[in-house]
C-alpha cells in the first residue's frame, strides 16, 4: 500500500468512526437500539427513513395561567398592558418560528379556562408590521375539517394541516376569533413579545390584513401554545424548559415590571442558541418551554405566589414537554426559585425533583443537559442562598444523571465576585440578564452534546 492509499484508508476509516459514533449518540438519545447485520443474525426492525416525513415543533411557549382578576400580576400584562375578559373579538398572537417547513398546523390551548372556547375562525399568516399581515399570506385553519372548533377546560388542540410557507426566525401571526364570552384566556405570561386583541363584541378580523381593528396590545400570548411543521425525518428539535431566565425575562430597577429593551427582539437564550444552529447548519429547531418564576416542586400559588407562574415543573413535565414532536434533546435550567421563593427547598429535595424529572425524560428516550444555577448574589436573595445554590451546582456537575452539563453559571458569573452576575450581563436585579448576558448564555451550550434524529 502507497503512503497516499494509505493516508487515504486512514481518513476514511476516521470518516467511518466519526459516522458510527454520531449515528450512535442519536441513537441513544432517541432510545433505539438497531444491531449491524451480521450473517446468520436477526437484525433489529430497521430505522426510519431520514427522507421520510413528520411533525416537528418549531415554536412553543408553554401555557401558565388564565388570569385577568383584581391584583396587579392578574389585571395587567408585564408591561402593564390591561388584561380583560375575551368576548366576541378577535386574537391576534405574533410567534418567530425557528425553522422551515411548507405544511404547517397550530395548537391552542383552553388549559387554565373555566368555560368552554369556541374558535369560530382561525388563521396564520406572515407578519408585516405590528398587527398587520404580508398581503396574500393568510391562510385559513380547520380543526377536523371545520373552520370553528369548541375547547373544553383543561385541554388543548391541533388545528389540521394547512399548506403554509414557514421560514425561521420571520414572525407569524395566528388570528383567532373567539365567539361569546369566555372570561380569562389561558395565556404564556411572560411572552416578550407583542400581540393585538380588537376591542372587545369587534366580531371576527381574522382576515383583516391592516390590522386597523386591532387596538389593544399585550405582552402576554392568549391561547397560541405550538407550531410544528412536517420535516424529514433527520429533523428534530431541542427543548429548552425552564424558568423566567428561559422566558428571557428583563427586569428594570423601577417602574413598570419588565424591561422595554429585549420586547420583540427575540432575544432569549433560546432564540440564541436556534440561530446558532442554523448558522452551524444543523438541522434542530428550538422550543423555549420556560414560564417565568416556575418552580421544579411547588405549583405557582404555593407560598403566596402569582398564579402566572405556573404548575411545577413535575406536573406540567407531560402536557408541555413530553406531547412535543420530534425532540430529541431537552436544556433544563430550573431550581433557583425553588430555592429563593417561600417555601424554600433543600438541596435534598431539590436535587430528588431532579432525579425524578431526568428519570421520566430519560423513560422516553432524551437526552437531558442540565444547567447549572447562574448566580443571584445582590437580588432579594435570602441570606445563605448563594451556599445552597453552590451547593445544588456541585451535584449538577458531579451527581446528576444527566447525559451533560451546560455551566450556563461559569459563562455569566463575575470573575471578582462568583456570587453575582457578571455587571457586563446584569439585567439590573441581580437575577436576570440583558441580551448580552442571554447570548452569552446561548454559546456556552456545546452543540456537539446536542442529538439529531436517530434515522437511517
């Protein structure tokens, strides 16, 4: 053998390892397992076909409340929009997509209503500019082949296919007519995003393209919980569940609740880490299923809590991460408030809630990445935290069952003082950051621990 056949025969085979080894980790994180064929061995059912089709999740937020009542966490929106009852008027919810697709389908939520919603008209188109739409973009949806459909308390809905151009990170809006009074819309709270209510008994504006008639706006996201696309199978997502740090919260020292600077700019960590991909060209959408102020173990209202914060994390794991299409890896960054709000839990109770989740992800074939705490030094911390919190991100690095770690904490913490943030990423309490602390966030997660579909 040549000295150039040889170097030949050594880059291949490298090639053939590299392969075998990928191919293996997508494997293991979808939980399949296929044996190479052998002579006069069974082989395993084979995998799917990477050319073959199905339902992808391109954009999420998960449902937290339905709140429109009398304190302000209830009557106002974060960035203290009005919140009223939903009565014969129309919905206009503004969502950016963070991947292709041509065939699409919505899902709504009634998951937090008392009554009944009927949907009489429902549509998704590209966005131009505030409520109004591209002309010629809309395109009507139906549920079972009806264009209204009726939700029941405490479930949700897929609309049927619809053929839709779906381009990442273009914003979309869904238009939903809803008919009669159905008092508080199930809503994601924290949207950080702007959307447009008509006035309430407009009627339906669903096809409307000026978006004249749409003159109430709100930073929270009635109803709209899902987009998802028909991908190739080789397609798949990343889930990234969490807290108001992956809700991509921004605080202000005073006044109004949330900070204006990060509103419609998509700039979560999550939003990120999605154009991180597509720029490294890999085929993963991003789905950010944070709720502000969630908790691993306690449920929003317990220890005298807004009710937007949400179930625990234990009891929303199913309904907003498991029913995902097409993920294959889950980022889970969760447990600081667990650990700040009343009433306070012990690293033993923590780290047991989060052995039981990474458990249950892992039952059904994902690769979990847990992130380490990021520092809270300075905010309305109580005293000793910061040892608990370290002591919490010892056992994320050294005990945790999951398959990795990102240290989102050693990428944001201040060199002079690990406590707190670093003031470059400070978002001014102390707790959250500004864009430039959530990107930084966004490229300390290794996209080689990431897993693509498992396909062949």
């Amino acid at each position: 053998m040549t000295a150039e056949n040889a170097a030949s025969f050594a880059a291949a085979s490298q090639k053939r390892a590299g392969w075998r080894s990928r191919l293996a980790i997508s494997i293991a994180a979808a939980g399949l397992m296929i044996q190479l064929a052998v002579p006069g061995v069974a082989a395993a059912d084979p995998l799917p076909s990477c050319s073959d089709q199905g339902w992808l999740g391109v954009w999420a937020a998960a449902p937290s409340d339905a709140s429109a009542g009398d304190d302000d966490f209830d009557r106002y929106d974060m960035s203290m929009n009005p919140k009223s009852v939903v009565r014969d008027e129309t919905i206009r919810a503004i969502l950016t997509p963070t991947f292709d697709g041509s065939t699409a389908r919505v899902r709504l939520s009634n998951r937090f209503g008392s009554v009944p919603v009927t949907f009489a008209q429902a549509a998704i188109a590209r966005r131009a500019s505030g409520p109004a739409l591209v002309p010629d973009t809309t395109a009507p949806l139906t549920f079972a082949g009806d264009r209204s459909v009726t939700v029941a308390p405490e479930h949700d809905v897929l609309s049927d296919p619809v053929q839709f151009t779906v381009q990442a990170f273009e914003p979309l809006a869904v238009s939903l007519y809803v008919a009669g009074d159905v008092g508080k819309a199930t809503e994601h709270a924290v949207a950080r995003q702007t959307s447009y209510l008509t006035a309430e008994g407009a009627g339906d504006h669903t096809a409307d393209a000026d978006g004249s008639a749409f003159t109430q706006r709100t930073t929270s996201r009635p109803f709209v919980s899902g987009l998802e696309v028909q991908a190739p199978l080789s397609d798949g997502a990343v889930a990234a569940v969490g807290d108001s740090i992956t809700d991509g919260y921004q605080a202000v020292p005073a006044g109004a609740p949330e900070a204006a600077e990060g509103i419609d700019a998509d700039g979560r960590w999550p939003d990120d880490l999605a154009r991180r991909l597509a720029a490294a060209g890999r085929p993963l959408s991003v789905l950010n299923l944070g709720i502000a102020g969630n908790r691993v173990l306690q449920d929003s209202t317990v220890g005298g809590q807004p009710d937007i914060q949400g179930p625990a994390l234990i009891r929303r794991l199913d309904a907003d991460v498991l029913a995902q299409s097409g993920v294959t890896t889950v980022i889970w960054l969760e447990g600081i408030n667990d650990l700040l709000m009343p009433p306070n839990a012990t690293v033993d109770q923590l780290t047991g809630g989060y052995r039981d989740v990474i458990d249950r992800l892992h039952s059904r074939g994902l690769r979990v990445l847990q992130g380490t705490l990021t520092p809270a030094g300075g905010s309305a911390a109580p005293p000793n935290s910061d040892a608990v919190r370290q002591e919490v991100n010892d056992w994320i690095r050294q005990q945790s069952p999951a398959d990795g770690v990102v240290d989102f904490e050693a990428a944001v913490r201040d060199p002079a003082d690990p406590s707190r943030i670093n003031p470059a990423y400070d978002g001014s309490d102390h707790l959250h950051f500004n864009l430039a602390g959530y990107r930084a966030m966004a490229d300390a997660v290794p996209l080689d621990m990431l897993a693509d579909r498992a396909c062949s």
